[in-house]
C-alpha cells in the first residue's frame, strides 16, 4: 500500500469515529492513533491498557488466566505475564524494546531526521516526540512527553516536544511545510483551532528554539510509511547515547519527578 492510500485509509477511519462535541486536537489525535494503530507492531500486547476488571478483582489464585490475563492483583514490582520482562535498570532502549508496543511511527521518524542530515537533537526529539501517545497517554501527548524525558535531555529538546502539538496545524512555507491536507479533508476549509493551540503556536513561533520544534513536524506525519519494517532502535543507540542521560539506576528508579511515569510503563497493571 502507498504512503497516500495508507493515510486516505487512516482518515476514513478516523472519521467514523468522530462526534459533534470533538475538538479539532482531539480529532487529529484520533487520526495520529489510527495511523499508528495501522503501522508494524514488534508486539501485540498494549503497554497501557485498561486493567481487566473482572479478573483481577478475582481472588488470589494463578498469575494467568484464559487469555493470558491476571487473575489476581498485581502489586508494585510484580510482573504481568502479558508483558515482556524488563531489565533491572532499564534504559531508554529498553522501553523501545518491551514497553513501546509499535515504536514504529517514532523510529521511522527519527530516521528520516537522520536521513535530511538533522541535528542530533532534533533526531533525538523526532525519536521522542511521541512517546507519550505510543507507551504512556495520548491526549496532549507533546506536554506529557516533553514532561516524560525533560529530566533527561536538553531543555531545547523537551520544549521543542512539547510544541510540535501546536506546530502541526500551522504551515511553514519556509522549511516546506504545509497544512496537512487531511486535516483540511476531515474538519474543512475553515476549521479553526482551539484559542490555546493558536496560544500556543503563538508563543513557539518568535522563540529562540522554533526551528526545533518545527523539524518534528517536518519529520513527522510525512513520515508513516507501513512499508518500512527494517528500522530498530539500535541504529540510534550512539545518538541516544550522547543526547539522553540515562540515570544508573535506571528509568524510574532515579527519584527523579517524573519517575513514577516510567514505572507506569514498566508495572502498567499494578494496584499499588
């Protein structure tokens, strides 16, 4: 399938999944999903899933169920049969690796980055900048994932995360970016956004780090393509490496304030 028949597929549906009291933002994160929804995935099981409520009010008894599903409560620092074991210390890799349940949309990204001969901060962004929505949360996914790795990278590249969410909806006739054309398909030629995207936009485009945050999105939805299938996260390790100061004593163990959001990835089942 062709990268524009794939997105026209994506679209449709999206759409159908729309309603009346949808926000434009909400609207395109519905599409984002569905596109990512549609890219190879390295495992099937989502990281962040709905706890099975039936069985895991079950009393205690065998860890799996028919299904593979718990069938008592998973306490802090216990293992979901569903989920691949993560290391002891894990890396950012490592999230990549058991955690991201389709990394695709954020490998390929990145690689194309690497490919235009970007920056490695902005290839490190591209890699990041949807972290959020693929192994955490989806609504306002640029402020949760720029929350997600602030301890860890440059200041640049966080808030350069952060507002890709708004620089989307918002053409760039001087890198080549244009108003995605979908979005004029689904919401129409008029269609506004919401008073805090414009805000919000309004404040990225006369800083001093706007080129950033704007290569995301040069990097971004051009970038889904379900025909490439042969991009790990290892091609990344030395950026990553050099760009991403990984704590010793692993992703959510530092302390750090955001450290519980990484263990959430890691126990996303866990009752405690």
């Amino acid at each position: 399938m062709d990268r524009r028949k794939f997105m026209q597929n994506a679209a449709a549906v999206a759409a159908a999944s729309f309603t009346a009291e949808m926000t434009l933002s909400q609207r395109a994160e519905a599409f984002e999903g569905v596109m990512i929804e549609g890219l190879p995935y390295h495992f099937s099981t989502p990281v962040i899933c709905e706890p099975d409520r039936e069985r895991s009010m079950a009393p205690p008894g065998s860890n799996i169920g028919p299904g593979g599903a718990p069938t008592s409560k998973l306490m802090a620092g216990m293992a979901d049969p569903r989920l691949p074991p993560m290391p002891e210390k894990p890396t950012l890799l490592d999230f990549y690796r058991y955690r991201i349940p389709n990394p695709s949309h954020l490998l390929q990204s990145a690689n194309y980055a690497m490919q235009n001969n970007m920056d490695e901060k902005v290839i490190l962004a591209c890699l990041l900048h949807d972290i959020s929505v693929e192994g955490f949360l989806r609504t306002d996914h640029g402020f949760w994932g720029a929350q997600l790795v602030r301890p860890y990278v440059d200041e640049e590249v966080a808030w350069a995360i952060q507002k890709h969410q708004a620089l989307r909806f918002f053409a760039d006739d001087s890198v080549g970016y244009d108003y995605p054309a979908v979005y004029r398909e689904w919401f129409g030629m008029n269609y506004e956004v919401e008073p805090w995207v414009q805000a919000e936009y309004d404040e990225a485009k006369n800083h001093r780090w706007y080129m950033s945050a704007r290569l995301i999105t040069l990097n971004d939805l051009y970038s889904f393509d379900p025909n490439v299938t042969d991009i790990e996260i290892d091609q990344f390790e030395d950026v990553v490496g050099r760009n991403f100061k990984q704590p010793k004593e692993g992703l959510g163990f530092d302390g750090s304030p955001v450290a519980h959001m990484w263990r959430t990835m890691i126990w996303p089942n866990s009752w405690l």
